[in-house]
C-alpha cells in the first residue's frame, strides 16, 4: 500500500463486521461499498475487548486491556501511556479529533491537539457500577440497556452524528487551505444503540426483509452459563415488550448502520469537494460489533462473532478494491497509524501495520486476542482466534471452541470433543503465552475492588454512573 499525504480515520460505535453491503449482507452501506471498491477489505477483523472504553483505550495505546489496566467502563484513557497520537505529536503532524472519543476528560494529554466537540465518559469517572461484578455483590440494573423506547425519530446520539459530520465537514474545508499533513480521527456514536433513526432510514428495512433470529433460546438454544450470568445482568431480550418490538429493535439498528453510512458517506463526499480525496487515506472500522438479538443477546460484551469482530476497511486514492483475510485487530489499525507518518512510538506493542500485512500472502494462523472485564462478567473471558480455530475460554467455566471455517454461526461447540483436543492444547499453549488467565482475572478484580473503595464503597458505587449509553455534549 502506497502511503498518501494525509489520513482520515473514522471509527463508529457498535458495528456489526458484517452488517455492510460489501461483506454480503442485506444492510445499505453504499458509502462503505465504495470504499471497499478502492481498498482492503479485511475480513477477519477484531476488538481488543468487546465494549466501549478499553477497547478505545487500547487502540489509542496499540497495547491489551490487561497491560494498560484499563478493565471497564470506569476507567478511561487519560493519555496514559503515550500511544499514536503522541507519535504523530511527537514528529509535528497535525492530529485532531472530531466526536465521540470516550476518554476520561478533554483535558487530558491524550494525543489531539485539539478535540472538536469530545463525547467523554459521563462525569469523568463512567460507569463505575458495572465495576461490581463478583456474583455476590453485582447490580442488576432496573430497566433495559438498550433505552426506553424503539423507533423512528431522532435521539440525542443521532443529533450528535450530525454535528460530529458537520465539524468534520468544516474541518476538511479549513484543512485544504491549510496545505498541512494531518491526521484526523472522527468518532460517529451509530448504530450504537438508543434505537432510534430517523424515519427515512427504517423505510429501508420492511420486517420482511430482515432475516430470522439466530439461536434464538425460545428455540431451544442453551446459553453458555458465563453468558447467562453476564446477560443477566443487563435487561435486554427479556425487557422486549413482545415480538414486534423485538423485530422493531433489529430494523432500528440496520436502520442505524445505513444512518451512520450516509454520515461517512457525506464526509467522504465532502474530501472531494475540497481536493483532499487524491492526498487521502481513510480508514474504516468500529469499537466493536452488537449482538442484534443473535442467541436471545443485545448489545455487545461477549466473544461471539456478533459481538468481538469489527468491520475495517482501508481506502485509498486510485486503488483497487480487494480483501486480506489475514485475523488482525485495532492494535494493528493503531500501528497503521504511526507507520503512515513514519513516526516512531517507544514500547513493545503486539500490532503490525495493515500496510504490512495486506502486502504479504494471507496469514490464516496469524493469532489474534481478545478480552473481557467488564459489566456484568462473574470472571474474566478471552478470545483467540488462530486459523479456522475460535477459543473462547471463560475463567472457572467449560471451553467454546468454534471451527469457523465449517462453522462460522458457531453453532456447535467442539471443545469437549476427543478429536479437538489438540487444537485446544495448542489454542491454550498461545493464549498463555500472551497473559495468566487466572492472574490477569485476578489482577482485574483488584483493581476494580479498589475504583470501587474509592467511591465510598459498594454501596455508593452501585450508583455512580450512567445507567444506560453514554450521554452525549450538548451541540447545536
């Protein structure tokens, strides 16, 4: 991959890696199609952790959750450690931010030089409730997740996509007279839920056209004991009103992913107005996916492929379109990043630059990694995925282990099964060799034991935080 002069990085929030057009799926994404025409589509792409903050954390670090400490929702970046943005500080290249970041707070050094219009953790501190989650002392939230209400209209997250697209519209306008390389990450909240979307967009997607429930428990699906405990904890299958609003809640969010399409594609759009689009490399991905219902689970916060795997895309001006099946993950969107300026970043880090990696043949055993601490989890679980081979392992519970070549819905669980165990021994050979499962669990546990002593204790803590999404700044 040739390296332009510039560098739009656009991450949304809650994507399903296969909720787009170019990955085979009913939902409109033309603006993503068009990128992917002109670029890599990576096709086995993944989170560093299923849910919000440490995922974000990690990526602006290049490191795991369990290296940086950043376990949850209640403990967000701070600048600390210095991660791509510093590099590009580091060397002069303009870097700033545009939208949702969900860092501690704009003051923080986190590696802008300036942040537009921020969305932060709520007060500072997050989510610290979902930090009690030992299954003695963790809180049940009364009321659903995913919001009160399911339908058409506009919500505080969808008047703030428009302002975050409208900054950035401006910001590419200035930016052309400006002559300068730069760097800048915008951050869209869709399809994250509230599910609510502008009318115009649920038009596109009558209930028939949305394909059956996966695994569905009324189905006779049985839930991994983790997952039960974990969804348990947060109202969201069993909160739906009846069958209706639960088809309505799968049309809002497909709704939502073509809503945030049209605000990428606006912004793409804009890159051509000003002449930017021939010096300019955009990159496409999302925090982590949702579960859109698949398996009775709305949401995020699990190692499904719902949940973990993330849409990614690299464009660039005058390429052709093709895909890298290589397993990568946000780390490796960080490294691209530092290695697009040539910058430098001191630190040992697990990514490799996609440029890199779209540069040699598909690596099907390259290992990527995965983590989970937060909400609702009575123990810590973690992801590997190397080669067709998908090793969820769940601290003090049974195995998942998914074939994802025969099986890639992860239907059938071969953990237990005689002929897999040497793929299992060797799955658990490389997840040890990253981190101490038990020790990682552990370590997490203490940390949050002590976030939540210092709010006062159990008590206090239960009730610091947002209750549901983050609420977003007042904009115009």
């Amino acid at each position: 991959m040739t390296k332009s002069k510039n560098l739009l990085v656009i991450l949304s929030d809650e994507h399903q890696a296969t909720a787009m057009g170019c990955a085979g799926s009913f939902v409109k994404t033309p603006n993503l199609d068009a990128l992917a025409a002109r670029g890599t589509r990576f096709t086995n792409a993944y989170t560093p952790s299923p849910i919000c903050v440490p995922a974000r954390a990690a990526f602006a670090t290049g490191r795991y959750v369990h290296d940086i400490r950043l376990w949850d929702n209640a403990m967000p970046y701070t600048g600390k450690p210095r991660g791509w943005g510093h590099a590009l500080q580091d060397q002069g290249t303009r870097v700033e931010s545009i939208g949702k970041l969900h860092y501690r707070d704009a003051e923080d050094p986190a590696g802008f030089d300036v942040e537009h219009i921020p969305m932060q953790v709520a007060g500072g501190h997050g989510m610290v409730w979902g930090s009690i989650r030992r299954e003695d002392e963790r809180v049940v939230k009364d009321g659903r997740m995913l919001g009160t209400y399911i339908g058409p209209g506009d919500s505080n997250y969808t008047r703030y996509d428009t302002a975050v697209t409208e900054r950035a519209i401006n910001w590419l306008s200035d930016a052309a007279q400006d002559g300068r390389p730069w760097c800048l990450y915008v951050g869209l909240v869709a399809p994250h839920f509230p599910l609510i979307v502008p009318q115009e967009f649920l038009d596109l997607y009558a209930p028939e056209s949305i394909p059956p429930i996966k695994l569905h428990p009324r189905g006779g699906y049985q839930l991994h004991p983790w997952v039960a405990k974990q969804a348990a904890s947060l109202a969201g299958d069993s909160a739906m009103k009846d069958e209706d609003e639960r088809q309505l809640a799968r049309r809002c969010y497909y709704a939502l992913c073509s809503w945030m399409d049209h605000n990428v594609g606006r912004i793409v759009d804009a890159l051509e107005q000003v002449g930017l689009s021939g010096d300019t490399t955009i990159i496409y991905s999302s925090d982590h996916g949702d579960n859109v219902g698949a398996r009775g689970l709305w949401g995020k916060s699990n190692m499904y492929q719902e949940s973990v795997a993330v849409p990614l895309i690299v464009s660039q001006p005058d390429a052709e379109g093709g895909i890298c099946n290589t397993p990568v993950s946000l780390l490796d969107v960080s490294e691209t990043i530092i290695d697009h300026f040539d910058a430098t970043l001191e630190g040992d880090r697990p990514g490799q630059s996609l440029y890199d990696i779209a540069a040699e043949a598909d690596d099907s055993d390259r290992i990527v990694f995965s983590e989970y601490h937060a909400v609702g989890a009575v123990s810590a679980c973690y992801m590997l995925r190397k080669g067709r081979w998908k090793l969820i392992h769940y601290h003090g519970f049974a195995p998942e282990l998914f074939d994802l070549h025969d099986d890639p819905e992860e239907t059938v669980n071969r953990a237990a099964d005689p002929t897999s165990k040497p793929v299992l021994d060797d799955l658990y050979a490389e997840l040890e060799a990253i981190c101490d499962p038990a020790e990682m669990n552990d370590l997490a546990f203490t940390d949050q034991d002590a976030l939540i002593e210092s709010h006062g204790g159990l008590e206090k803590a239960m009730n610091v935080g947002a209750p549901a999404a983050t609420p977003p700044p007042e904009v115009n």
